[in-house]
C-alpha cells in the first residue's frame, strides 16, 4: 500500500516540477523559444502582417494590410494630380511645368516619362536638376533590361539600392537586368524603374501582375512605384525591409506589400481611366493651387504607367491596421493549470489528454497564448514515468507467479484439428490397455514364480525337519 502511494506521489511530482521549471526558463531557451513560435497557430488572413519581436516577449501583434481603397481613394485622389506630358517636351517645358506645381503646393513628384535628352545646353540641365532637388521628396522612372553585353553599376542608382541586410528571402527568381537603355539626364534623389524590357508585366482582364524589385548582380533596385512611396513617406532605402514569406515593409509605419516569389504583385487594372491635366496648362501662373502629390505620365506609356496615380494610390492604401494582439498567459495562470493538470493525470482517464489540444485554442480564443513546451513535458514525462513503473512491477511479480497452462477455447478449434484430436486419442487408451494387460500379465508370472518357488522352499524345509525326527 505504501509502495502503491509513493508511485502516484512520484508521477504527480517529478512530472508537475519539470513543467514548472520549463515555464519559468522558457524565455532563456532560444531553441524552445522558436519551437514554440513555430508551433503557435493564430487564425490569419491572407493579407496580414505579423509581428513577433521580441521573440522572448511570446507576443504576437497580427495587422491587416489589405488594400483599403474604399476609404482611402477619395482623399488620396484629392492629393494626386495626373499631369500628361508628351515625348517632345523641352527641358525648358519641364522647368515651368515644375516648378508651376511646386510654387502652388506640391511636394512630392513621380516622374514616369523619361528625363533624357540627347542633345540639350547644359545650363538648362542644372536647372532642371535644381528645380527636381528642391521639391521635399521626388522620384524619378528610368528604363532597364538585360542585355548580353553587361554595363558598370551607374553611380546615379546606388542611393536607389536596397541593402542587402534588410533582404531576408530568396532573390534568385527576381527579374535581373544590368543595363539602363537610356541615361537619365536630370539627375534625382531616387530613381526606380518604369520598365523592365525582359520582364514586362502580366496584365489580365482586371489585374496586373506588377514587378515592385529587380536585380542588377548582388544589388537590388526598386520600381518607380516603390520608389515613390518610399520617398512620398518620409523613408529611404535604407528603411525598406524583405521578410522571409515575401512582405516588403517601407519603414515601421509605411504600407506592407506581399510580394511573389518573383517580386511581383497584383494591382487592380482600371478600365476607364481618370482625367489628366496636359502639362504645358500649368504655364499660365493663374492656375489653382497644386495638391500634394504630382504624377507626370506620357501619353504614350504603358497601361500599368497611364494608371499610375491609381496603382499609388492602391499601393500606399496597405498600411497596417486593426492590431489584433496574443500575449502569453501570466505566470500564476500556466502554474495552477499545470497543478490541475498534474492531479487530473492521476485519475487514469484518457479523456484528460484532450486538455493539451483544447488548452492552446481557448487560450487563443480569448487571445493569450498557451505555451505548449511545459504541457507537452509534463504530460510526456508522466506517460513514461508510469510506463517504467509499470515494467517494474511486473518484473518484481514475475518470479511468485506460477505458470499456468494455457487452454484453447473448444470455440476456437477447427473441425478437422478435432477429428484428428479424437483418433489420437483413442489411440493412446487402445495403448494404455495394450499396456495395462501386457503389465498385469508380467506380474501374475513373476508372482506366480515368487509363491512357487516359495512354496517349494518351504515344503523342502518341512520334510528335511520331519526325516530328521524320525531318524
């Protein structure tokens, strides 16, 4: 009896005390930290950001980054102005049109057409570069593709690099180039590029399937339209960020962009497009003030590029938003469920497995999060514990247990095994009589011998004595 308690004290005990001590470690074991975020399961959608630094925290902050165009396209149209500008316009059209739009409010410019001139006075090009750098944030489209005979890195794109630290996914399927087709001849803060020749995109009945990054070597460089949004929010390259499962991050509170494999993604493609102001209209100095955001697009470019006001404005409507938040359990609260744990193991129903499942989606329910490592311990350590015991016990029992026979069941034997069951047997007594008359006739001749001889004995005896007498 005393043996029967002090095995259930242990499986309560030892079990229970290296749960507790694992939940108290828990945040000094790095590889149980990532076991444990990989095995965490939180209901997501498709388009959401995850956020789980620091790791040791066991929090998790999930945000949507949906594209939200219904509330943000009517005050994002007010703060893009289309402007159409022609392949024959002068560098001294874009210094007027420039700064037109600047003097009356504009601080932000993409530049989709191409800023390149073949012969064009000098003067005037430093002009233009002076009028571009002084807007507060601009970026300006160039030309790349891939060519069979590969040119120098321009010096004029390195500001536009992403770094390489902030790349975390494969960049090996991502378009590359290493030639520009056409040298910009205004020189800007950043440049992104507008076309990529032997890459261009996909484009279906309502989609386009966008490349946002393209790779020259080692170097990744964005597109126009990326490059826009990391100028128009206040960021540069160096604040871009690639994770692992393809989510392009501009800054800590710019938009989110899940890209493919591929570093594309799909944009909307709008059917009718918006009106566009020509840009020789902004000469006239009694033009009405300038919205914030300015998009110069050529008459002639491509469809992804004469809706390029819309794809910003779609793109930069993927800020993260609605946190949803799952911190661990407090200390206190895992313990007393591992004590109830713990003393619901010693009643021997397997019903009490189904805690372990059903523990982490109620917590998750209600938007804590169960650590899974001290529970899977304990349970595992109280299964084996209880297995070892077991094997003792019955290896102490063996030695003063008899072994008894083992019948078959009549049920159990087949007819023809009875049949030849039956002749056997009848065999054996047929031998047993056989026996039986052969061992009772060995004895009646050896005793029938015994009295006999016996029997002469004595009456040889007898008569010796009685001639003796009479002599």
């Amino acid at each position: 009896m005393k043996a029967a308690r002090r095995q259930q004290l242990l499986l309560c005990l030892l079990p229970l005390t290296l749960g507790v001590v694992l939940s108290f470690k828990l945040p000094r074991l790095k590889p149980l930290i990532e076991l444990e975020h990989a095995l965490f399961w939180f209901p997501q959608k498709n388009d959401t950001l995850v956020e789980r630094e620091p790791l040791k925290e066991f929090q998790v902050r999930v945000f949507d980054i949906s594209p939200d165009d219904a509330n943000h396209d009517d005050s994002e149209k007010k703060a893009i102005r289309a402007l159409s500008t022609s392949d024959d316009s002068s560098v001294t059209d874009w210094l007027f049109a420039l700064n037109a739009v600047r003097t009356h409010g504009a601080d932000h410019a993409t530049v989709s057409t191409l800023l390149s001139w073949e012969d064009s006075v000098e003067l005037e090009l430093r002009a233009l570069d002076h009028e571009i750098a002084s807007f507060p944030s601009s970026a300006l489209g160039i030309t790349l593709r891939l060519d069979s005979t590969p040119q120098p890195f321009p010096d004029s794109l390195k500001a536009s690099v992403l770094p390489p630290g902030n790349i975390e996914t494969d960049i090996s399927l991502i378009p590359e180039v290493n030639a520009v087709t056409a040298d910009p001849s205004a020189t800007g803060n950043l440049y992104g590029f507008r076309l990529l020749e032997n890459s261009q995109p996909q484009i279906e009945n309502d989609t386009i399937s966008l490349p946002i990054l393209a790779r020259w070597g080692d170097r990744i460089l964005p597109s126009l339209e990326l490059a826009s949004l990391i100028a128009n929010t206040g960021h540069a390259p160096a604040d871009v960020f690639l994770s692992k499962n393809g989510q392009l991050r501009v800054g800590t509170t710019g938009p989110v962009l899940p890209l493919g494999e591929n570093g594309t993604i799909e944009i909307p493609r709008i059917a009718e497009l918006g009106e566009t102001t020509p840009m020789e209209a902004l000469i006239d100095p009694e033009k009405q003030p300038s919205p914030p955001k300015v998009v110069f697009i050529s008459q002639n470019d491509p469809v992804h590029l004469r809706q390029l006001d819309f794809s910003l404005s779609h793109l930069g409507s993927r800020l993260p938003r609605a946190p949803i938040s799952f911190h661990r359990l407090p200390f206190w609260i895992e313990i007393s469920i591992l004590i109830i744990l713990a003393l619901l193991l010693q009643t021997k129903k397997p019903i009490t497995l189904l805690f372990v499942p059903l523990a982490p989606i109620l917590a998750t329910a209600a938007q804590q999060w169960w650590v899974l490592t001290p529970t899977i311990s304990l349970v595992a350590t109280f299964l084996l514990l209880k297995l070892v015991l077991k094997k003792e016990s019955i290896q102490a029992s063996a030695p003063h247990q008899k072994e008894e026979p083992q019948t078959v069941p009549n049920s159990e034997i087949k007819p023809e095994s009875k049949k030849k069951g039956a002749i056997k047997k009848a065999a054996a007594e047929k031998t047993l009589k056989k026996k039986g008359r052969t061992r009772g006739r060995t004895r009646g001749r050896t005793r029938g011998r015994t009295r006999g001889r016996t029997r002469g004995r004595t009456r040889g005896r007898t008569r010796g004595r009685s001639k003796k007498e009479k002599g």
